[in-house]
C-alpha cells in the first residue's frame, strides 16, 4: 500500500470510528451506515482506500433549506464519484464549526468544505488549515477573512437577494399607487452576524432608505427557525398595531410569522392585511406563494454540492479555480410559482 493510500484508509478508519462514536451528538452520518461498528468501518476502507477525503462542516439544521444543502453536497460527494466525505453538523455554534475543522486539520484530509455560520472570527482556524496545506472551499455563506486563506467560495448573492425583496416592494406598492403612502415594514432577520442576515438587511435597506415614506419600524433575529419566527412576530404584533409588511429573512421563520399573525386574527399575502417577503423559495413556501398567502419569496438555491464536486475535480486536475462561484436564483410570485413548482424537490 502506498503512502497516500494508506494514509487514507487510516483516516477513513478514523473517520467512520468517530462517526459512529458521534451519532446524535453532531454528525449527519450518511457516510456510514447508522449501526456501523468497528467492523463495519474496517469493511468500509477496504473499497475507499482511493477516496478524496473532505470534511464537511455544516452550519446545523435550522432550516429546511440546510436540510437541501447538506443533501445536495452529500448526493455531490459519493463514493461512487471518488469521495469519502466526514461530515459535522455544528448545531449553529461557531466553535463546534472551528473544532470539527481542527480535527479535519489533525486528520489531514485533501479538502476542507465548510459554511460558515457568522462572517467574523475564521482567521486563525483557516491561517491553520492553510499551514497544512489543505485547500478550503468555502460554501453557501461568507467568512470575513483575507482571500488567500480560502481557496473558492460557492454561494449567493445575498445583498442582490436583499434588493430583489425591495425592488419587488416598489414594484407592488406602484401597481396598488401606494409608492408615496407610508409604509410600515418589519424585518425578521437569521443568526446575527452571518452574511445571510447582515447582507440580505443591507441590500433590502439601501433601497428602502431611498423612500421615506416606507418606515423599519423593527427589527429582530428570529434565528432562521419557524419558532424563534413565530415568537419575534408575536412580539411585533403585540409592538405594532399597524404592520404593512413583513420582510422574512428566510421560508422556516415565514411559517412561525404567519402561524402568529393569523392567530392575532389577521390574513396575510395578496387579498391579506400583510404583505409577507420571504426568501429561500422551498416548497412549502412556493406553495404559499402559489395559494397567495406569501406575496414574493426571493430565492437562495441550495443546490450547491455539484460546484463543490466540479471545483475539487478541477484541483485534483491541477486546473485554476475562480474565487468565487455563483449559483442561479430567481424571484417567485403568483404570476410564475406554478411553472416550478412541480420540479421543487425540498
Ligand atoms: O445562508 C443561507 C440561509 O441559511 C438560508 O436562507 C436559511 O434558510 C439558512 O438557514
């Protein structure tokens, strides 16, 4: 066995222990079967020796959308294709993050793929990985850290994400000729502090500022979860008596905000008392769109796994990478819902 490959399969042996020794405590645990024991995991390296290792360390489970994510890379990675992918779920904390891409570091594997949940803070961990040698591909949101301490970025254009909402806002308040009325907004924003929450705000309000009749009476994290979503709109409702528009960081928080806002007795969406934005564009939210409780929902794709697969393909070939890579999005309304609907798989 030669030194790569068994450097491989002692890290695949590694890797599938502590998986198993993982479960319910952090890790996806596609990789290997659920009940894998010692022996399972010796059974198999036997045909991964060859694999690329990349450690995969995803933000948590918060939102539906994650759930098409981390599947999107874990339908990208297979062993099939060539890979042996360790995956960690951080549960949205910063130093389960920084921890699992430590122990991605100590274990030596060829890529690093990693979201990061807030944008500060990375410097030091990647300065590490960068030591090592081991290429980082950052994934869906950004890290605020010198560029040559990652190798590409796969992701969205969030702020652009943030100024479609707006855009959208204009475009429906001309049609109703309400451009110069007032207009009372709120904002239920994700995780403080990630390039999600900080530049879908910032695109949204560089062109809201622009208007002053349209007035932010609020705004506040609802986590990107439909609970945290429904407790914040509670609040605001409770606030604001008078609320013209809800602007939802994301679908999982949408559906916690119209829960609250019809138990206040109130409607939502086209014929509504509130006009709902929305963003991420799943399917439970188009089908929203689609019955005309949620106005326009903006979306963020999650299918980001092929970009990874196609970018490591590139540097296991030697080939120059771009920095950064966009993926495809659009704005879904009652107009064009039904046109995607049926190919919407999350
Ligand atoms: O970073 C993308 C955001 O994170 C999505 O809008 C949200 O649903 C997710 O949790």
């Amino acid at each position: 066995m030669g030194k790569k490959s068994w450097r491989r399969a002692a890290l695949a042996a590694a890797a599938a222990l502590l998986l198993s020794a993982q479960y319910g405590c952090g890790a996806f645990g596609d990789t290997v079967p659920e009940e894998a024991g010692e022996s399972d995991a010796h059974t198999y390296i036997q045909g991964g020796e060859e694999l690329i290792i990349v450690g995969f360390s995803q933000i948590g489970s918060e939102s539906i959308w994650r759930t098409a994510n981390t599947s999107s890379v874990q339908r990208a990675l297979t062993e099939e294709k060539g890979y042996f992918l360790i995956s960690d779920n951080a549960r949205q904390k910063q130093e389960n993050q920084i921890k699992a891409i430590r122990s991605y570091i100590s274990q030596r594997v060829d890529y690093i793929v990693f979201a990061p949940v807030t944008e500060s803070g990375w410097d030091t961990v990647l300065k590490e990985a960068q030591d090592a040698g081991i290429p980082v591909i950052l994934m869906d949101r950004k890290a605020d850290v010198d560029e040559s301490l990652y190798t590409t970025r796969i992701g969205t254009d969030l702020t652009k994400e943030g100024e479609k909402a707006a855009r959208w806002l204009e475009g429906d308040l001309k049609e109703k000729n309400r451009l110069y009325d007032d207009i009372n907004i709120v904002i239920l924003q994700g995780t403080l502090g990630s390039s999600s929450e900080l530049e879908r705000t910032a695109g949204f309000e560089s062109i809201a500022s622009r208007y002053g009749n349209w007035h932010i009476l609020d705004r506040q994290t609802g986590d990107f979860t439909t609970a945290k979503g429904k407790e914040v709109m509670t609040q605001f409702l409770q606030m604001y008596p008078d609320i013209d528009v809800v602007v939802s960081q994301n679908d999982d928080m949408t559906f916690g905000a119209i829960e609250a806002i019809e138990e206040a007795g109130m409607t939502t969406g086209i014929d509504g008392d509130i006009t709902i934005i929305s963003f991420d564009a799943v399917r439970g939210a188009l089908e929203l769109v689609q019955a005309g409780k949620i106005n326009v929902d903006i979306e963020c794709n999650p299918e980001q796994g092929e970009y990874v697969d196609m970018v490591i393909q590139m540097l296991e070939r030697g080939e120059p990478v771009e920095k950064l890579y966009m993926v495809e999005e659009r704005v879904f309304t009652h107009r064009n819902v039904a046109r995607y609907l049926e190919g919407r798989t999350y």
